[in-house]
C-alpha cells in the first residue's frame, strides 16, 4: 500500500509540469501503416497537465461525371462529401524526460454524403437524382504516448476506441417514385481504424 501511495504521489508532482498552460499543438495524423490520412488536430493548454483538444479528421470530397459514348447508356454525375469532428480534454502525465503519456474523453462526430444523378430520359425529374447521407456521433476513449523530439516537434501514437450511433438513409428508385432505407446502428470499434500516429509541433503563446 505505501508503494501504490508513493507512485501515485510522485505521478502527480510529476504530472504539475508536463507543459506550460499557455503552449499550443498542432498534428497532423494518419493510421499506422499510412495508408488513409485522418487530418489536423490542434491542442491547448488549460492548465500545466490538461489541454483542450480539436480535430478534423477523414475529411474527403470527390466529384466525377461520366459521359458514355454508347448511345444507350446515360450522362451521370455523382458528388462525395465525408468527414469527422472531434472534440474532449486531454490529460497529461510526464513519464520521462521526453516521454509523456496523455489520456482522455472526446466527442466525436462523422458524416457521409452522396449524391447522384442520371440524366435519363425515361425517368421523371423528380427522381433522377438519388441521396445518401449518414450520420455517426459518438465518444472516443483516448490514450497514448508522445516523444519529445527537439525544437518544438515531436511524435505521437494513440488509441482511441470509440462507442458510437450510425444512422444512414439511402434512397433507391421503386418504379416512378423514390424510397429510402433507413439504418440504425450502435457499436464499439477498438480495431486498426482506432489507431493514429502523428508528427506535431509545440509553440507557446506570449503573455502580456
């Protein structure tokens, strides 16, 4: 019991100078094989062990046109826009001279949305355009670490498994009128898509 006592004390003295209150952070983050890009976030300082923290994550926008050549297929076009929000509190615990340890709760928000269109003739107006969206909130359960490299950058890996809602509506042509699948969704994902690493640097606001 005095050994627990002993390290959570020294934990948290330890903790009381991780950071200034004033620094900032800025990253930018990718999975671990770097093969999807998830964004910028940016940190700041409340206090000495505690940052508050924003990202935008997955953000991808596309937009193609077909124009066949064979006369009986139709001219389309189909527009793609996807990304996510993430905001919480971060804490923080200096393990090492350059290595800290940070852990947290975010808010966390994606969003999908697709829309297409076929300029064929036979089709009325109305439905020869087609929408899917769906919407996915949720929290994220943050930890990692980070290792100080020198002036002002350093590097970061983390953890981040996320407990969330999806709703998704996709419209589908039903003879002369459109419909809509509607799904809902509650899940847990712990698995390669909840892991980040990152390149980031630290600069430290003036104060008057």
């Amino acid at each position: 019991m005095v050994i627990v006592i002993s390290g959570l004390t020294i934990i948290r003295l330890t903790a009381q100078s991780v950071q200034p209150e004033n620094s900032r952070e800025i990253y930018f983050s990718m999975d671990p094989i770097g093969s999807k890009a998830y964004g910028m976030q940016y940190k700041t300082g409340l206090n000495e062990n505690t940052m508050l923290r924003f990202a935008f994550s997955s953000f991808n926008a596309a937009f193609s046109s077909t124009r066949p050549a064979l006369s009986y297929n139709y001219p389309s076009t189909q527009l793609d826009i996807g990304g996510g929000l993430e905001a919480g509190l971060e804490k923080r615990v200096l393990l090492t001279e350059k290595v800290s340890a940070f852990y947290g709760v975010d808010f966390v928000a994606q969003m999908a949305y697709t829309h297409q269109r076929s300029d064929n003739p036979t089709l009325p107006e109305d439905i020869r355009a087609l929408n899917d969206v769906t919407l996915s909130p949720g929290f994220g359960f943050k930890s990692g670490l980070l290792l100080h490299l020198k002036n002002g950058f350093f590097a970061a890996v983390e953890l981040s498994p996320r407990l969330f809602y999806q709703f998704s509506s996709d419209e589908q042509r039903a003879g002369n009128h459109v419909a809509a699948d509607r799904h809902h969704t509650f899940g847990f994902n712990a698995d390669v898509e909840a892991m980040k690493i990152s390149l980031a640097y630290r600069w430290h606001k003036s104060v008057p």
